[in-house]
C-alpha cells in the first residue's frame, strides 16, 4: 500500500465491501476507492465456505485497485458474529511512585491488571478499550498520564472472540493477498463513522443492522459500555418475504431494496402493486406494496425489539440522552426510525458516514458505514501515542495483531 493510504475491508454475510483513503496532512480522510462484491462463505459473521469467501473479498478488492490505480496489500477487518462477546473489568494499582507523576507504565500496569481475567482457551481478546481512569479515587478520566497520586483505577471494556472464527477470518483475507492490519469489532468501526462526539458524550445506542447479524454498542461520556451481537438481520427478512411471496431469494432482496417499509400503516394510501417472479418458471403474479410490508414489520420488529430488551438488561434508556442510531444496510427501509422510535422510546435518526470527502456519492450510504469507519480507525490508531507493554514494547492495541500472526504460524 502507497505510504498515506489507508483501507477498511467489511467482511459481511451479504456483501464484501472495501474503502480505499488517502490521508492528509491534517489527518482527514478521502476516500478515493470503492469495492463492492457479493459475500458468497460467510453466515453471521462466520466463515463457513473459506474458497468462496476468498474469490469474494479479491473480486471486492480488484474493483477498488481499478478505481485507485494501485495495489491495495494490507487493510483494516471488521469482525462480528454470534460467538463474539464483552464485558467491564475493573483494576487498580499503586502508583510506581507514590504520590509522584503517573507514567505511560503505570497506564499500561492499572490495563494489563484489568483484562488479567478467566478466558477460556478456545476464545481471545479482541479489545481492551479504557472506559475510565480514577487518580486517588477521582472519576472521569480519560488520559492520567502527569497527574500526580498514589492509586490508579480503571474500568476496561473487553471485547472477546472466538479463536477459530479470527484464525478463518485471518486467513480469508491473507488468502485474497491482503496484511491484515488490525481486527476491529464492527459496531466500533461503525461508530467512527456515523456517531458525533457529542452523541458519544450524552449517551448513544449504535444499532447496526447488517445481513446475518445485528451489533449493538452503547456509547456514554465519550467510551464504549456495551456491545452485543444479536443473530438477526437483513439475510431473515429476505428470506421471510421469499417464502410469503413464493419468490427466489435473490428476487426477495431485490423486492425489500426497491419497495420494502418497516411500517405497514405509512402505506394506507398506497395503492402500489409490485410483480413477483414465480418460482420454477411459474407465471408471475401481483400483490400491493403493503402485503409486502405486512411480512416485513413483523421481523424487523423483533429484531429492534431484541435489541432494546438486551439493552435494558445493562443499561437505562433513558440515560441515552442522544437517542438511537441506525445503520446498516436493512437501516435504508423506509419507515424503520419511525418503528424503532416506538420501540425505543427515543429519538431515532439513520446514520450515514460522515466527515468524509472524495468519492462521498457513494459511500455517503448505511451500507458503507463499516468499511469507513475501519478507515477512520486505522487513521486515529497511526496517530495515537501507543501504551508499552511488558511483551517486547509493542502497543496493546498491535498486541492483537501479533497474536493474530502467531495464530496463523501455529495453525496455517
């Protein structure tokens, strides 16, 4: 990859998507790269066909090199799926010198003691992100390095991951020809992408509506609190209208992208009739728009009833004084904020990538909210000051990349 650039690879369940940047002197991105191809191996998140998930990402990959002009050899990866999970852990540490100036080492010792906890062998730390740190019992905040004290806290968020899933993801995109710069979440990524600083700060729910799962991650006084992947997505509801209609799926998903409502009442003065292609040659036939909605409602109202039923279980909505944010290809339905505004009781908008230049026509769009967002992480990670570790110096946050390469020396 030519120095100032910077890709992000959305492994999806429906489709691969890849967005190429340049970077600025001011450290803004421009997107000069697109590559979109049909996810064809992957279910949920999860490789299950390796080979055709390879020819997906390189088909992906070659569209984005002929719009760029060069080799694309190393990208940002999204990572989701139903085996992922997370929790908080807290730590705390005697300062090296008590009363003195708190150091990078003592930051690094308070984080390295909180993520210290029971693993299971067939699972690993995907992240460790800092919530908060207390100096001598002082709250909220964010960077202790030069304060004075005697007790460092912190309270951690830790992302895990299941060992298998990241070694086949790993290996996928090796296989496609690309260095996997860094594995990232996906509902992280996102957020980077279509949250402000100021819904991060008052309280925001990120709900990420993809093909085969649904990431969910809330966001307050500036830090992540919770993610959760949820297996439900668009994949369900093309396959419930496949089935109601009697039409094959690829002309289901066709039907939801062009005429799909979340909300059967907003058609009561719609009298649109849609053609569905039989099956097996059988004659077409009609049915309105609001039939179609009819099979839509039910399922994506389960999906962001599931959502908000495992929000309450760790966190008040009404805490979430900026409301919900939608993304995800399945956020396009029409009518979805107004559903999910009755289900949350919050205000709810549809976020698409922002603060971007370039090629925006095309990736101002739900779909892309993953690709550009690992972009944008992979900018604010190349510019951040790295935390030492015990382990040879390198930062916690490539300690993840090494051990990905490791997995791959052992297993490949």
């Amino acid at each position: 990859m030519q120095r100032g650039k910077v890709a992000g690879l959305d492994l999806g369940t429906t489709k691969v998507a890849v967005v190429v940047a340049e970077v600025d002197e001011h450290r803004q991105a421009r997107i000069i790269g697109v590559g979109l191809s049909p996810s064809h191996g992957m279910r949920k998140g999860t490789v299950i066909n390796l080979e055709k998930t390879v020819n997906s990402i390189r088909k992906a990959v070659e569209e984005a090199q002929n719009m760029v002009g060069f080799k694309i050899d190393s990208a940002y990866v999204g990572i989701a799926g139903g085996h992922i999970s997370s929790m908080n852990n807290k730590a705390m540490i005697s300062v090296e010198k008590p009363g003195g100036e708190i150091t990078k080492k003592d930051m690094t010792r308070v984080i390295e003691q909180a993520q210290s906890v029971g693993i299971p062998p067939d699972r690993e730390i995907i992240h460790v992100i800092p919530i908060e740190f207390k100096v001598d019992g002082d709250p909220g905040i964010k960077d202790p390095v030069g304060m004075f004290g005697r007790r460092l806290e912190v309270e951690v968020h830790i992302v895990t991951g299941a060992v298998t899933s990241a070694q086949n993801i790993y290996k996928a995109v090796r296989r496609a020809g690309l260095q996997v710069k860094d594995i990232v979440l996906q509902p992280l990524a996102s957020s980077y992408a279509v949250l402000e600083p100021d819904e991060k700060d008052l309280g925001v729910l990120l709900v990420d509506i993809g093909g085969g799962t649904t990431d969910i991650a809330i966001f307050k006084d500036g830090s992540i609190r919770h993610t959760q992947v949820i297996g439900l997505g668009g994949e369900n509801i093309t396959n419930d209208i496949a089935l109601g209609l009697r039409t094959p799926p690829k002309e289901a998903e066709e039907i939801k992208k062009k005429y799909g409502c979340a909300m059967a009442k907003l058609l009561e003065e719609d009298d649109t009739e849609i053609e569905i292609k039989g099956v097996g040659g059988r004659n077409p036939r009609k049915v309105s728009r609001k039939t179609l909605s009819a099979i839509i409602e039910p399922r994506v109202e389960e999906i962001l009833s599931i959502a908000y039923r495992e929000v309450r279980k760790v966190w008040d909505p009404e805490l979430l004084a900026a409301g919900v944010v939608l993304t995800g290809g399945t956020s396009r339905l029409t009518g979805i904020e107004q559903l999910a505004e009755e289900i949350f009781d919050l205000p709810v908008k549809v976020g698409r990538p922002r603060a971007i230049s370039g090629l925006t026509d095309i990736v101002e769009d739900p779909i892309f909210s993953t690709a550009v967002g690992l972009v944008k992480y992979g900018i604010e990670k190349q510019n951040l000051t790295f935390i030492k570790t015990k382990e040879g110096g390198n930062n916690v946050f490539d300690a993840i990349l090494q051990r990905m390469k490791k997995w791959f020396k052992e297993f490949f």
